[in-house]
C-alpha cells in the first residue's frame, strides 16, 4: 500500500513523523557552519600557562625577593599571590613590562611591595611580613582567555634576624683574669658574623669573631692578654686588651644575611692582676717589673717603686721593704743598693744606722765594729775615733789606768809603778814610803825611822831606846845595857854620867849592823853588805837584736857578792805608737866588785813584732834590781838603757 501526500492536521492516531527533506537539510547545513563555528573561534581556547622559576617550593628569602618567570604569550593582566598558611592573601600586580610574553626577573622590596615601579603597578598590603607562603603567578593573555597560573608553595619569607641573648656576664663586674661570656643564637647564624664586640670608653672598638654558629647555648673564654687564645674565639687580635670600661655586646647575622641583631651591650671592666708587693708597672697591672735594687714596692698594684730610705738598703730586686743596716754598718742617703761597713774608728750597735758613732776617749773601733774595744788595763787613749790597738798608749812608771781609759791617773802618795803599763798602783811595802804623787819606786825608811805598814806615805821615827837602820818595818829596843835616843839608828852602851855622843853613836852603829842582819834577815839575802851594798847596772858589752833573738843584754856589777833577783821592761816605740814589754823575772848571782853580763828574755806578740819592723823604731830598757823575791819588794838599784831593736 502506497502512502498519499500528507493533508490537513498531523495525524492523531500516533504514528511516527519525519521532518521533511528540505529542513533537514538546512539543519544539516547549521550544524556544519556551527562546528566548524566553534572549532575557528578562540574564546573557548585557555591561556597558556606560565613557568615560576624563583622562588622555588620550600625555600626561605628575605627581601629583597628574586621574582623570576616566563610567560609563554603576553598577558593581559598578571598577579603574583603571596597566600600565608593563617590569614589573608596579599596581591601584587604586575604592570605591563612585567606581563610581555617571555622571561622576567626583578627583586621585590618586601617591606615597600608597590614601590618596584618598573614591574609592579599596585600591591594589596605595603609590606610582606614574615611567614610561609604559597606563591601564585597568575596571568590572562590578550584574548581574555581563561588564566593560567604556577604555584610554589611553603615558601618562607624572613625579612629580619631574631635577636640573641647574652647570659653572662652581668653589668658591672670587673675581670682581671680570663672569663667567660655565654649566649644564645635563637636560630643558626651566617657563618663568619656571629662577633662580640668590646668597646672600650678609651680604646674604642675590640671585635673578636666567634666559632659557634648553630643555634642554640654557647660560651666563649676571652683572655684579655691574648684574645685570639680564647676557648670559642675564631680570629681575633694576639694584641692585649687594654684595660679600660667596655660595652660588651654579641651580634650575629642569620643564614640569610638579614640585618644584624644584637644584644643590650652590658658595661664590664676589664683589667689585669694587680702587681704583688716588690713588683710594679705604670698601671699598677701585670706586667710587672720587678722593683729594682735601692728601691721598694710595699703595696699591690703600685705605680712606682720607692728609694730606700737612709740606714736602709736592698741589695736585690723585688724587695718589699728595704733591708736595715746591720749592726757594723750603716748607709747614709737614699737608693742604697748595699750597706757600708763603719769606717775604722767608729761603730754601730744598732741595725738601720745612718751613721756610725765614733769610738770614745779610751777606746777605738777597727773597721765594721758593732762596739767600741775598750784599751785594757795599763793603756789610755786620750783620742777619739781610734782605729785599732795601737793608739791605746802605755801609761808611764808612777802611772796607772783602769779598762778604757782616756788617760792615765797617777800614783797617790803610799803607793807607786815601777813599769810601764801599770794596771794599778803598788803599795809601798812596810819599811819603806812615798810622800808624792806619781811615784815610780818606793823610798826605804832613813836610818832612825820605820814603815811598820804597807803604804806609808812617811816614816816614823824611832822612840827613845829603840833604833832602825836604814828600810827598816819596825822600832827595834836597844839590849840591855844600851840606850839610844829618839830616831837613833843604833844603840850605845849605857855609861855613868854619860850622854850619847858622836863616837858612841859610831861604835853602836856598828853594834847595831849586826844585830840588825841576824834578827831581821830578808828571804833573799844580799850578803855580806844587806841594803846597803852597792850595785852598778849599765850596758853589756856584746848588744842583741830584740826583734831577732828576743833578748836584750844588760851588764850588773855587786859592791859584795849578793844573789838578787833583776825585772826588766821594754819600751818599743815607732813614731807615736809604743808597746811595753816584760821579761821574764830573772835570779842573779854576782861576785863581789865583778860584772855580770845576763839577758832578758821577752815574749813577743805580732803587733810587738809588727812595730819592730817599723822604720825609725827604738827600745828603751828599765833594768831594776831586788833584794827579795816578793813583787812589792823594795827596789835596790835601777837604771834606763838604750837597747837594740
């Protein structure tokens, strides 16, 4: 069955429709010019996207920020986005410049984002502040086709570096040795800028470059007479710190080389050791020189060093207090570096002496003497300032003196001195006298009168009826059937009417003589004579040298034959120097009327010896003759002779 043309009102009874051919194909037609519509147009083609090459993912900057990137056509508009993890982003546009097709790079101030004219044309926000970040270029191409952008994230901004800490030392010590300053560094420095800094009111600025640069605690030793020595110390000056008030600060930079932070200078002083007692320098510090010699140094930290004073010494260096002149010695001006010995002839007895004292009368000091050496016994010196034994002077025959003296004192009547030298006065021995001062020997009593005592400066004379020859100790009574007057010498026989007369008084004389010789005989007889003999003392014929044998030769001639003991002193003299010399007490046996030749033996001392030898010099001899033995016996015969040295 054939379908007729379509009529009247579609049909109702649901059977299929078709367009017909001719719309078809004009929609055909549409569709085609609509495809290729949509395939020719760019408003449904994307913006090329861009390539963000600084700053990369998970980087850290601080400002100014290196922007670099390429866009593959020219923009329209561009923006760079900083995003930060917590709060609002922050937009910077870019101008025209910066949004031509190709690579770009400029520097971003982060603390004045809009003022990079060249490339950016506004900003949302002045400044960037510190934080992470994602960064987001973004940009439209000329079409106005939908953006592309590029994104680098957890990129860190850091603008400033964090301060650290100084924990010690406080404000207000004072170091003389070396000490120790700790700190903190918040995060880890810029190799080579982590400094301490000293600067000084005076000296001005000390930096030292410290070695730790990782965050965290650290210490460094600063040792003011060498910093670069220090424990923490990477380069420093080998020169010393001066010593003066310093600031003392720790700077360092971060690992970015952001600004430098600080901490609060604190103020410090910084010396060295003061110098010891006997040391000193111009500061009063170490180094230290040692006080030189004369000089002292008391006090630590002293500034000069101090002369000595007079009677003071010292003698090495470094001393603190100067030495004091020991006794013997004494120092007379400032800055002595050593004590003097006292000169001969004065002396000191006490330590720190400016002076010695000089050696009084009787006495005389050898060079360096602490006292005075009193002359001895039998000596004087009437001088001061003597120098040595020798200027203590012999007193004189009838002259005696004590220890020290300063002269000799004489003899009082009743006694005497028979050598030279004499410690004291002998008395006159009983039947003998002294009437005068100065005596040398005694005086036997005369005929008629006696001594019955030692030291009678007189005789006394004989009652009546008694008689005394000559020396005689005591009255003797005439025998029976003999009488005699007052101050008789011998007694006469008795006569009826007869007066004592001339021939009486000679043949009782003789009776006398006799009578006295065999009562009253001395220990050491000189016979047959007694007293009255004679003697003769001179010069030996054959002389010997004293200096040479020790003798001195002396001739004796009796009146009878007679056993006597002879005493002989020597005077030695050379200039005003003199010594006495004694020999020993020599026993004698004469003949009648002949001459005996004997010698004298001395013993001699070395200033006896010593004064020999002098130019000039002579001996003088004292030759004495005694009837006795005993020392104050009665001198019967004495004479002077010259000897031979």
């Amino acid at each position: 069955m054939s379908r007729g043309p379509r009529t009247g009102n579609p049909p109702t009874d649901g059977a299929r429709r078709y367009p017909k051919p001719a719309t078809l194909a004009r929609l055909s037609a549409l569709a085609a010019l609509l495809c290729l519509a949509f395939s020719a147009s760019p408003a449904l083609a994307a913006t090329a996207p861009p390539v963000l090459i600084a700053p990369t993912a998970s980087s850290a900057h601080n400002s100014p920020l290196s922007v670099e990137y390429k866009l593959p056509e020219a923009g329209a508009n561009a923006t760079i986005t900083f995003t930060p993890t917590v709060g609002s982003p922050i937009v910077v546009t870019l101008s025209s410049p910066a949004i031509a097709a190709g690579k770009h790079h400029f520097f971003l101030d982060l603390q004045q984002l809009a003022g990079e004219t060249a490339n950016v044309t506004e900003a949302s926000a002045t400044s960037l502040p510190q934080g992470e970040y994602a960064v987001t270029l973004s940009y439209q191409n000329l079409a106005h086709e939908p953006a592309a952008s590029a994104t680098a994230e957890k990129v860190t901004i850091k603008t400033f570096t964090a301060s650290p800490a100084l924990l010690g030392p406080t404000a207000g010590q004072t170091f003389r040795k070396p000490f120790t300053v700790a700190y903190t560094l918040p995060e880890a420095a810029l190799p080579g800028s982590v400094k301490l800094l000293l600067f000084g009111s005076e000296v001005g600025p000390k930096p030292l470059l410290l070695s730790n640069a990782s965050a965290g605690f650290h210490t460094a030793e600063i040792v003011p007479s060498n910093p670069a020595t220090g424990i923490g110390i990477a380069s420093a000056s080998t020169e010393r710190l001066p010593s003066d008030s310093y600031q003392l600060s720790v700077s360092y930079q971060d690992t970015l080389g952001n600004p430098v932070a600080s901490t609060a200078p604190v103020s410090v002083i910084i010396g060295y050791p003061f110098c010891e007692a006997g040391t000193y320098s111009a500061s009063g510090e170490e180094p230290c020189a040692n006080a030189p010699k004369g000089s002292f140094v008391a006090t630590e930290g002293a500034t000069l060093a101090s002369e000595c004073a007079p009677g003071q010494f010292a003698d090495v260096e470094g001393l603190s207090e100067c030495l004091d002149a020991m006794p013997g010695h004494y120092v007379p001006g400032t800055g002595a570096k050593e004590q003097l010995e006292c000169e001969q002839g004065t002396y000191s007895e006490e330590t720190g002496r400016s002076f010695c004292l000089p050696a009084s009368w009787g006495h005389y000091a050898p060079k360096g003497a602490v006292t005075p050496t009193a002359c001895p016994a039998g000596t004087f010196d009437a001088h001061t300032n003597s120098p040595s034994a020798e200027f203590c002077e012999f007193d004189s025959p009838g002259w005696y003196s004590g220890e020290g003296a300063a002269e000799p004192i004489p003899c009082v009547p009743g006694k005497y001195a028979f050598a030279y030298g004499s410690e004291a006065c002998l008395p006159a021995p009983p039947g003998s006298y002294v009437p005068s001062i100065g005596a040398t020997d005694p005086t036997p009593c005369p005929a008629g009168t006696y001594a019955p005592v030692s030291a009678s400066v007189s005789c006394t004379t004989t009652p009546e009826n008694t008689y005394a020859t000559g020396g005689a100790a005591e009255a003797t009574p005439c025998p029976a059937g003999t009488r005699a007057p007052a101050g008789a010498s011998a007694c006469t026989p008795e006569s009826n009417g007869s007066a004592v007369g001339g021939s009486g008084s000679t043949s009782a004389s003789s009776t006398t003589s006799t009578t006295a010789s065999t009562t009253t005989p001395s220990p050491i007889s000189i016979s047959p004579a007694g007293p009255a003999a004679k003697f003769a003392i001179a010069a030996a014929k054959h002389v010997t040298s004293l200096a040479g044998t020790r003798r001195q030769r002396y001739a004796v001639t009796c009146g009878t034959a007679a056993t006597v003991q002879v005493r002989v002193t020597a005077v030695v003299r050379a200039g005003t120097k003199h010594l006495s010399l004694t020999a020993r007490t020599l026993t004698l046996k004469c003949k009648a009327a002949k001459t005996t030749e004997a010698a004298a033996t001395f013993t001699l001392s070395s200033a006896a010896r010593k004064l020999l030898r002098k130019h000039g010099v002579s001996v003088k001899l004292t030759v004495r003759v005694y009837a006795t033995a005993a020392a104050a016996a009665v001198a019967v015969a004495s004479a002077t002779l010259p000897g031979r040295p």
